[in-house]
C-alpha cells in the first residue's frame, strides 16, 4: 500500500515542468529591449556576444563594458468556478554583463556573464488550483567565453562557450481540500476517526516542497553576421540545447496544521526527504535576422527567433534510493517549437540622445492537452520602449521598458493524479469509492490571463 500512496503522490507533486515554458528570458539588455529585444544583424559592441557572437567582430573599439539590470513583475490571473484568483507580486532579475576587447582589427574576444532561463511565480499557498502550483523560482546562469573574426571586411564569425548552471524552488499542494475533506467524513462516517475534526475547506492540508541544483552544461553560441553595404546587414545565430541535470533534488513534505499531519503523514510520510534525479532542457535557439539604415540617424531591425522546445517530450523523474526505482516517473509534456518575432527601431536625436521603440509577439510552445499554472503558456504580445544618454561620449546610460501582454487562453483545463482518491479507490473498491463521491483523477479548469511589466537600466563604456 505504501508503494501504491508513494507512486500516486509523485505522479501529483513531482511536476517540473515549471521549468519549461515560459522560463526563456528576452531581456537581456536596457539598450536592446527598446529596439524589441533585436540584435542578430546589429553591430552591439560586447552585448553582440550575446545576440550573435558574429557581430562581434565588427566591434570598432579598443574595449568595451557593458551591464544590464531587468525587473520582471509579472501577474497571472485564473478564474475557476466564477472566482478569480491572481499570484501574488514577484520580480525575476534577469541580468546581462558583458566585456570585449581588440586582439587585431580583425580579431576580437571577450566573456559575458547572464541569465538566459528563469522564472518566478506565486499562486499563493491555498488557492484552488494548489495541487497543480502553489510557487516557482528558477535560475539558469551563463558564462561565455567568446572569440569572433572577421574573415573579410564584410563578413565577420563568431563563437561562444556557454557554462551553464542553475537552480529550482518549487513548491505545491500535495492533496486537495476537497479530497480530504471527503476522506475525512467517510472515515467518521465508518466510525475510524473522532467526529469535530473541522474541515480543511480552501486550506491545502499538506504541501511538498521541491528543490534541486542542476549539475553544470556546456553548449556553444555561434552566429555569422555580413554587411551587405552601408545600409543593410544580415545576420544568424544559433545556441545548442543544454541539459540542466538536478543530480540529487529533495522533497520536504510540510502540513497545515496538527490535525492534517496526524491525518495524512502515515499516507503521504514517505515522501519527505526522498531524494531523486532529473533534467530539464534549455533548448536550442535559431535567430535570423536584418537591419537597415535609410538615414544616417535612424536604424530599423527585424529579428524571427525559433526555439527547440519539440525537445521537451516529457520529463523523467528517477531515484538514487535503489529500493525506490520503481517509482521512476515519466511525464508527458510533448511541446512543440515556436517563434517569436521581433521588431525595433532606435533614431538618435542628437549624438548623445537615442530613443528607441519596438514590438515583440512571442508564441506558446504549450501543448494545450497539459496545461498548467505553474507558467501559463500563451502567445504574447510585447511592446517596448527605450532611450539611451551618453554624458561622455564613451558613457551611457540606457533605460528599456517592456509591457508583456498574454493573449489569454480560456477553458484550459488539465487532469492530475487525485491521492485521497486512489487511496479510497485503493482501501474500498472503486464501485464504493465513486459512490461516496472520490475519483482517481482530478481535473482543474480555468481561464486565464497574464501580464507583466519589465523595466531595464543598462550602463556601458567604451574606448
């Protein structure tokens, strides 16, 4: 029985696939999301390191730094059963720093320092949709070495070593209210547990709590980039899959009060402390992209970004504790690639004012037969903003504002794996336990919306 409760809480709390969509970050730099995150065919300085590694080696400086600080405030709403609920208020940091300088006027190197995955949401501890999501936190960081070398006066190549490594925080309801409140009465009902035991009603009676440091991945970043005269440049990127691998990830179970831990630790005990292994991939990414110049002072660029997610078919769970392997876990998440589009312009005012502006539409890789709330997976819509000052003229100082805008997906819905359920199921037959009102499987539905704001300062200097 012990082996069954296991199996069947793992199939509810083991769910990390919050680390998938959604997680991608597109703020990267102040200066850049002005122009909609665009980069791939723009000659950037150090920040090229990033956006095309190509690019680089059309950089005309001696040296050049540059620093990117991003606050991502997102807020997610889900209405079920005719009430809305909304996650609390989070900020996800994402940052960029960046360093390049001249070997030869044709050769240049440098090391970048940012975060390309991340995500932080809070649903709350005790909405409805708890066993789906209570809260996230994830942190993917990066450091690329990166050599680039411009072959002929128009064509420059670069590459980047991408050292990977990050963390997951994850936590979320580990049975229903309902379900234990059902438990709960049919027990007394049966005259196996004491009557004026109150009931749990909207309070998560025991939550599990998930985290893990991935071991560290390599991949590489390579891009080309050609001026095909003064006014048009061309450019491509592409970054290889990584696999964040959690070598030894803990599960700490936690109860909302005595009475639940009396009910429910000799169901769901076992669970706590259980140490398992899994990966998560941080996908592959094609960028292509152009810009143009119709006027000394005005740059247009447009970038379409593809990304790997067809690559994230499920997520397998397994466990160091030889006596546990079989309750390895396979989760099906089957998304499919997507694409985000870009488009940005930059006109410089005077020769130390630019103003910036952009759009961004950014596509859902979510299969919508597992929808979830840990990240909801939606097309959105990202208009942006931006300026740069420069005191000095080797100084600036960049400002970037974007406004993410979810589309929206109605009638989402997604079944999980109900323990009390199966545990009735399991102890009285499955004709009394449907009679008394359980079910193996729950199911959460809801629509939802999305929106954050993304603020972004950025300092640079050159010589």
């Amino acid at each position: 029985m012990k082996k069954y409760l296991f199996t069947a809480a793992l199939a509810t709390t083991v769910s990390l696939g919050a680390m998938a969509e959604g997680y991608q970050v597109n703020s990267l730099s102040a200066k850049q999301i002005g122009m909609g995150h665009t980069g791939v065919a723009l000659n950037l300085g150090a920040e090229s390191m990033f956006f095309n590694p190509g690019a680089l080696g059309f950089m005309d400086k001696t040296l050049d730094l540059s620093g990117s600080f991003t606050a991502i405030m997102p807020t997610a709403y889900a209405t079920t059963d005719g009430t809305k609920y909304s996650t609390e208020a989070g900020v996800s940091t994402p940052i960029g720093i960046h360093a390049a300088f001249s070997i030869y006027d044709n050769l240049k190197a440098g090391i970048s320092f940012y975060t390309p995955y991340g995500s932080s949401i809070d649903w709350t501890k005790d909405w409805p949709g708890a066993v789906l999501s209570q809260s996230v936190d994830l942190q993917v960081f990066t450091v690329q070495p990166t050599i680039s070398w411009r072959i002929i006066p128009k064509l420059s190549v670069g590459a980047g070593l991408m050292i990977s490594w990050g963390n997951v925080d994850l936590n979320k309801g580990l049975v229903s209210a309902s379900s234990t409140d059902k438990m709960i009465a049919a027990l007394q009902a049966a005259g196996q547990m004491p009557q004026g035991i109150p009931a749990f009603g909207h309070t998560t009676p025991a939550s599990i709590n998930l985290t893990g440091t991935a071991d560290v991945a390599v991949g590489v970043n390579v891009g080309a980039m050609y001026e095909i005269n003064r006014q048009w440049n061309v450019g491509a990127s592409f970054r290889t899959e990584m696999k964040m691998k959690v070598g030894a990830g803990t599960a700490a179970v936690s109860y909302a009060n005595e009475v639940a831990q009396t009910i429910l630790e000799n169901r769901v005990g076992i669970i706590d402390q259980a140490n398992f292994k899994a990966s998560m991939p941080c996908p592959w990414v094609l960028s292509l992209g152009t810009s143009y110049k119709p006027i000394e002072s005005l740059t247009l660029a447009f970038d379409a970004r593809l990304t790997g997610w067809h690559t994230y078919k499920s997520l397998n769970i397994e466990f160091l504790n030889p006596e546990l392997t079989d309750f390895n876990q396979h989760i099906e998440k089957n998304y499919s690639n997507s694409w985000c589009f870009s488009l940005g312009g930059q006109y410089s005012v005077t020769k130390r004012f630019d103003v910036r502006l952009g759009l961004m539409v950014d596509t859902t890789p979510v299969n919508d037969n597992y929808y979830n709330p840990e990240t909801p997976g939606m097309t959105k819509i990202e208009p942006t903003v931006g300026l740069s000052f420069r005191p000095l003229p080797s100084l600036s100082i960049d400002l970037g504002f974007m406004y993410i805008h979810g589309c929206g997906k109605k009638g989402a819905s997604v079944e999980y794996p109900d323990l009390i359920g199966q545990t009735m199921y399991g102890q009285l037959g499955a004709e009394t336990a449907s009679f008394m009102g359980f079910s193996p499987v729950g199911k959460f539905t809801a629509d939802y919306k999305l929106h954050a704001f993304a603020p972004s300062i950025g300092i640079s200097y050159s010589f």
